[in-house]
C-alpha cells in the first residue's frame, strides 16, 4: 500500500517543470545530461524565473537535468518533486549563505536518487524538466502566489533556455514554457477531457490535491471505483450477470434471441476494456488498483476494509 503523507503543494515552496513541447513526430536523443552540462541549464531556468517573478532570485532553485512525462510528476506526495527537495537540502551552503542554483545530472549515466526518467513513458509530445524553489517562507509564498495566478499564461522560457535545451537532449522544440504542478494538472484535466477520460479526473485530482479524502466513480456505465484516501483505487469486477444487473438492468432479452444477447456481450467486453484503461491510467499516475469482486451491494463491498 502506497504511503501518502502529502496534500496540496506547500505555499513555501514552488513546485513546476520547465515543459518542452516538441516538434510532431520528433523525439529526444537524450533523457538526461551529464552533471557537468547541467549547471547551465539550470542557470538559465533560474534566470527565466527571476525575470518573471523578480524575487524568485533570492529563493533556492534545484531543477533536474532530465525530462519525464507529465504522470511521473502528477502523482499523490509529487514524490519526484518531494526527492528533488530532499536531495537540495543536503547539498552544502557556501559561506555566508544566499539563494543556491542546484542541478542535478547524471554521472556515469545514472541520476541521483529517485530521478531517473521511466523507459516506459518515454516518447511523448510534452516533456517536463522538474524544479522547486525554496528559501525564506514569506518571499516563497510572495513567489507562490504569482506563478499560480500568472506563471502558465506568462512564463515563456527564454529563447536562450529553449535553443539549450534543444541542443543537450538532442530534441526540436516547438514551445517552451513554465508551468507549476497546478498548472499542469489543469493542462492533464483538458487533455483526458479530449481523450474521453474526463469521468477518471475527480476522482484522480482528489488523489493528487487531497490524498487522505476518499473519492468515488459511481457514474454507469463507467466502472465503478472507490479511492480509499491511501494510495490505493478499488474497482468493482462484475460478472456478466452482475454487470447486467448494475448496467442494464431493463434489458430483457428472450433467451432466443441471439443478436440481443451478442450486443449486450460485447457491452459486457467495452466494459472490462474499460476497466484497463483506467487501471493502467491510475497505475502510471503511481496509485496501486485493487480488483474486488462484488455482487449487487457493490459499493458497500468497495468502502469495506481490505482484508488483511
């Protein structure tokens, strides 16, 4: 069971990516860049950020020299912006103090920690460079607030930020802008909108800004779905006969008739296909599935406690 102990992103810190929209049809040469190149990188993302909120300068910046894809970074706790973090604040202060620029690359070809880009959701369209900004708790929160209200719509990286990062991951990028975790959880909603997973959404933005509540699918025909405020969806499994009687159950079908019973079939089958989709959705969003097999009182069989 996944542990989840963080809610909403803290408003002492600055959680967002760099997010490099690429060219249709290219990809990236790289996924990561060696530690010598990436203060560079992340000298220039801390720039473009202190220009778009000038006390952004006075406040630590840590930026990963990698790029993942949008659910490595959407996930309950943002453990990859949380490790990015926790890796800062062991980095040394100089003397004397001041706001810091980290960047973290590869050595050897291995990155730091828990920071390596998945194989598995490489190749995207939309590919994201974490940051965090930290520092004094008033400046941060000042810094906070305008990149929630303006960040998506004014934070254009620079010309020189984006031709960098096209030529250390070998990629083609077609925009190049900054987005806080909000921001591209709001960017997520539209995009499942369009891909018809717009009834998945609630019940996914409670996992990731209010992990401890509880949420609910319960909208037929959609699988029905329960999330237990621990990490953790639990989804109704059906057999035919229950799901006929959840889904449809005023189909009256004479035993006779073989087409009605090959439609109501096939229903049965978009159903469980259903079903994968949205558990390999949660699942790259990092929430463990649960398969329950229920009867008619389904929802009260997904709210019980998991046996032990």
């Amino acid at each position: 069971m996944n542990q989840i102990t963080a809610n909403t992103p803290r408003t002492d810190r600055v959680l967002g990516a760099l997010a490099l929209e690429l060219t249709p049809g290219s990809g990236a040469a790289r996924d990561a860049v060696p530690q010598a190149e990436a203060g560079a990188l992340a000298a220039l993302v801390a720039a473009d950020l202190a220009a778009f909120a000038p006390e952004a300068a006075a406040l630590d910046c840590s930026l990963v020299a990698a790029h993942f894809d949008p659910v490595e970074l959407l996930r309950p706790g943002w453990p990859l912006h949380q490790e990015l973090w926790q890796l800062a604040a062991k980095a040394p202060r100089a003397p004397g103090g001041g706001a810091r620029i980290l960047a973290f690359g590869s050595h050897q070809g291995r990155l730091p920690g828990a920071l390596s880009p998945s194989a598995e959701h490489a190749g995207g369209p939309l590919r994201l460079l974490p940051f965090v900004l930290d520092g004094d708790a008033a400046v941060a929160a000042r810094v906070s607030a305008r990149c929630e209200a303006d960040l998506m719509e004014e934070g254009m990286a620079g010309a020189g930020t984006a031709l960098a990062m096209q030529e250390a991951f070998g990629l083609r990028v077609e925009h190049a802008r900054y987005l806080t975790v909000h921001d591209l959880c709001a960017l997520t909603a539209m995009q499942y909108e369009h891909a018809g997973l717009a009834p998945l959404w609630p019940l996914l933005e409670t996992a990731l800004l209010s992990p401890a509540r509880k949420a609910w699918l319960d909208a037929p025909p959609e699988p029905l779905l329960h999330y237990a405020g621990d990490g953790t969806v639990r989804m109704a499994l059906f057999t035919p006969a229950a799901w006929r009687s959840r889904h449809a159950p005023a189909a009256t079908v004479p035993e006779e008739d073989e087409e009605a019973h090959a439609r109501l079939a096939r229903m049965f089958g978009h159903y469980e296909a259903r079903q994968r989709q949205f558990a390999g959705v949660l699942r790259a969003h990092g929430l463990a599935v649960e398969f329950v097999h229920c009867q008619d009182g389904a929802r009260a069989e997904l709210a019980a406690p998991a046996p032990r």
